[in-house]
C-alpha cells in the first residue's frame, strides 16, 4: 500500500501539486486522470522519488520515503517497476538484456535463470522470439510491451505507468490496459496508472483519482465516476459524444 | 551575473562528479560498461589519431625544415624540433582537443538523448546510480586509454616526419640522428600527465552538459556544442597551468 499525505510540489514560483492525500491499495489498478498539463506526471514522478516533494509525506507500507538515507531508497526502488510514457528502453541493448538489466545489476541469479525470467516476462506480455532485436526494430506497442516486461522482471510490488498508451492505436491500448489490470491481480501489485484514455477508465479503473490544476478534484471507483454530480469530473470524463452516449444509457 | 552562473555551474559540476566515483551496485556490469565504453569512446578513435599524427608530423617537419634553412644549422635540428613539438605539444594537446570534438560530442548527445528519452530516470527508478553507472566507466575508460593513444601518436607523428624526409626534404639518417639528440624521456611524462588530465577534462565536462540536458533533440545539439566548446576551453587552460607546474 503507498499512501500520500497532503503532498505538494512546486516549480519555481509555481505550486504544480496542490496538498493531494490518498491511498493506492494492494491488488488494485489505480488511475490517475486529468487533463494534460493537471500534474499527473508530476505526481508520479513524486510517488516514485525522480521529483522531491516540497511538502507533504509518501508513505510505502509504512516507511516513509523522504525519510529514507540512500540505501533504503535504492532498496525500496527495486522493489518498483515503471512503465515510462516513451516506454525508456535502453537503445544500446537487445530486448533480453533491457528486460534482464535489472537482474544483472541486483540478484543472484545465474545466466540460465536470467533468461528464464526474461523468457518469461516476455512471454506474459504476448511477445515472442524477439529477444536478440533492438528496441528500434519494434513497433509501438511492442516496446510498450518489452517496457511492461523489464518493470515486472524483479517481481515489484509497486507499478508506475505513465500514459501506458498513450501513441496507440486503439486496439493494442485496450490490450495494453488490460495487460496491467491482470499482472496488477495475478501477481498483487500496487499499481499506479497515469492516463488521460478514457477508455482505460471505463475498461481497467478500479480506483481513480481526478486531478485538476495540480490538486485532488474527485477520487471514486470505476463505476462511481459514469454517475458522479461533480461538474469538473463530468466535464472532463463526458467532453466526447461517445461518453455522453454511453452515460445516458447507464 | 555571469560569475554567480559560472560559479553555480560549477557546483553542479563537483556535485556531479562527488554523485559519479561511488561504489557500483554490481562490479560485472560496470566491467561491462567500461569495456564497451574503451571500445566504443577509445579503440575507434585510433584511426582519425592515425591518420592526423602521420600527416601532421611530415607537415611539422617540413615547416621546420623552411624555417631552419641555414647553413650554419645542421638538417639533424629539424628532427629535434620535430621531435619536441610532437611530443611536447601536438600529440598530448592538439589530439586531445580534436578528441574533444570527437569523444566530447559523443558521450553530450548519448547522455543526453538519454536523459530526454527517460532512460536515465529509468535507471535512477530501478534503484541504479544513474551518475557512476553512465558516467564513471567512460571516465576511466578514457583516463586509462588515451594516454595509449597519445604514445601511438608520437610514434606515428615521427613516422610522418621520417616519411616527409625521405620523400626528398633531407637526408633521413639525419632525421634518424636528431631524433636521438639531447632527448628527455621526463617531456613523455609531462605528456602523459596532460594527456591523463585533459582525458578526465574531456569526459567530465561532456558527461556534465549531456546528463543535464532539458527539453528535446535541439538542446541535446545545443549541449553537445557546448560540452565541446567548454572542453577544449578547459583544454587549453589546464595545459597552461600544467605547462607553468611541470616544465618552469
């Protein structure tokens, strides 16, 4: 479980996260939604420790992250995996070694392990026989995928996605949304999603949060937010025809 | 305005560079890195050093050779001056700065496409050092190799100019003969030491201007400019204060 207590974060003279408390809970998909430019990748970026926050307390299972020296920040990060919005593969290595990196650099494990696991991990999001490939020889979706396999290759119990798809076609997004929803149940992750696809919403949301103007406008359950008064959610979540519609039908 | 800039830039600098000499997380994939890092940074410079040491030397030589036509200096003179401004000068601070341009560019554009395609924040999430694991190999891999590099050049500056004397200037036994006069083997030294710092100059000030990069694919190219324009500035200085320390 991370819980967030009255966080905020500012960028010079700006205040870019407004005091958000919450919590995201083991075994859940969690989304964070809002419009581009709300804060959400700031807010993740916070969650996981790229951003320090200039007040406020993230708790991890009850250790707290800014409190931790560096040695307990490393091991608390290899236990996160994170899915980056341009999906961050290392270009310099094949699809193998981007999804063992993080096992060459923190366990044990012998050679013949290593590729089990990265067989594995690569197996469990559908991709096959690309092993030895370089990341720019994949399409979209695919280093999407290699980006979800080297996040869950040191089994974390914590997972960040950033606009996990965000460039894709349609699809291959609700393949990649319902991917995370069954590693998040399968293995009883604590996962964190960034979006802005309302199709994600209505196909994974287990718990969202709505973020306007860098604080917390709403936060609810997935079929609470199709029936939810509050104006800024409905504005954002029904501004499409297609969720006018599908609203009134419900 | 500008030394407070300059004065905070370089803070940053030193901090970067207190976060890069850490202990590595894991040995092997360091090893790795600073193998693929000398391949990659070192070994493929040998051949623009090559090819530049050869056609220098011979144009050293012959200048020399116009500038000293007097009968009352013996032709064996050219090689000594030839062989000084080799080694003294061309092959530690005229090579290093062209590996400025070279090395420099190289390691400013891949750190910071790096940085501003969230690689390095992907490593700094996976609970890696992102400053020692990305930077530190290049760093040693550089300060262990171009000095290599830069005995290649002596050798291969001289070659040119034993080249450019047999191909009619003057006698080569004379070349051969100046070579051996008068010769200091502490001028190697004082090269060597150079070479070693202008190595650690050229790495870190390149690795600096690419690891901090913000925005996109245009500041990356604005970056990797500067990290050339600030190493060889850095160059030229440190061979100065070296120079003044090691030679007065």
């Amino acid at each position: 479980m991370i819980e967030v207590r009255d966080i905020q974060k500012k960028f010079g003279d700006t205040t870019v996260l407004k005091g958000i408390t919450t919590s995201f809970r083991q075994g859940v998909t969690s989304l964070i939604i809002g419009e581009s430019g709300a804060g959400k990748t700031v807010f993740l970026k916070s969650l996981v420790g790229l951003h320090g926050i200039d007040q406020g307390e993230i708790f991890y299972d009850d250790r707290q992250l800014g409190k931790m020296n560096e040695d307990e920040q490393k091991a608390l990060r290899t236990e996160m995996g994170m899915v980056f919005q341009g999906n961050a593969l290392f270009d310099s290595l094949n699809i193998e070694e981007n999804v063992i990196f993080a096992l060459n650099m923190f366990s044990e494990m012998s050679a013949a392990e290593k590729k089990e696991r990265a067989d594995f991990c690569l197996e469990r999001v559908n991709l096959k026989g690309v092993n030895n490939r370089k990341p720019a020889e994949l399409s979209g979706g695919m280093k999407k995928r290699v980006a979800i396999a080297r996040a869950i290759a040191l089994n974390p119990k914590y997972l960040f996605c950033d606009e996990p798809n965000s460039g894709l076609d349609p699809r291959t997004a609700i393949l990649i949304d319902n991917l995370l929803q069954e590693i998040t149940h399968e293995f009883n992750i604590t996962t964190v999603i960034n979006t802005h696809d309302m199709n994600s919403v209505v196909e994974i949301g287990e718990h969202i949060i709505f973020i306007k103007d860098g604080a917390k406008a709403w936060e609810g359950g997935g079929d609470e937010i199709l029936h939810t008064d509050n104006k800024a959610v409905t504005e954002f979540v029904f501004s499409s025809e297609l969720f006018r519609k599908i609203r009134e039908k419900s | 305005m500008f030394l407070i800039t300059w004065i905070r830039t370089l803070g940053r600098y030193w901090l970067m560079l207190s976060r890069t000499f850490r202990k590595p997380e894991n040995w092997n994939e360091y090893k790795k890195a600073f193998f693929r890092d000398l391949d990659h940074l070192g070994v493929d410079s040998l051949g623009i050093v090559a090819v530049i040491s050869i056609f220098v030397g011979a144009v050293v030589t012959i200048q020399t050779n116009y500038n000293l036509q007097d009968p009352l200096i013996p032709d064996y003179y050219v090689a000594l001056a030839v062989r000084e401004s080799i080694i003294l000068e061309f092959s530690p601070t005229i090579v290093s700065l062209i590996l400025a341009g070279k090395v420099g560019s190289n390691i400013a554009s891949t750190l910071g496409s790096m940085r501003v395609s969230e690689q390095i924040d992907a490593l700094e999430v996976m609970g890696v050092n992102p400053h020692a694991y990305l930077i530190m190999p290049k760093v040693v891999a550089l300060v262990l190799f171009n000095p290599i590099l830069i005995i290649i050049s002596m050798f291969l500056g001289v070659i040119g100019g034993y080249l450019a004397a047999y191909f009619g200037i003057f006698s080569t036994q004379d070349f051969i003969t100046g070579l051996q006069l008068e010769f200091n083997a502490y001028y190697v030294s004082y090269a060597l030491i150079k070479t070693v710092v202008f190595a650690f100059l050229i790495t870190s000030i390149s690795a600096f201007y690419g690891f901090f990069v913000k925005g996109g694919a245009i500041e990356v190219g604005v970056n990797a400019t500067k990290a050339v324009v600030s190493s060889s500035v850095a160059i030229i200085v440190a061979n100065y204060v070296l120079t003044q320390i090691l030679l007065v």
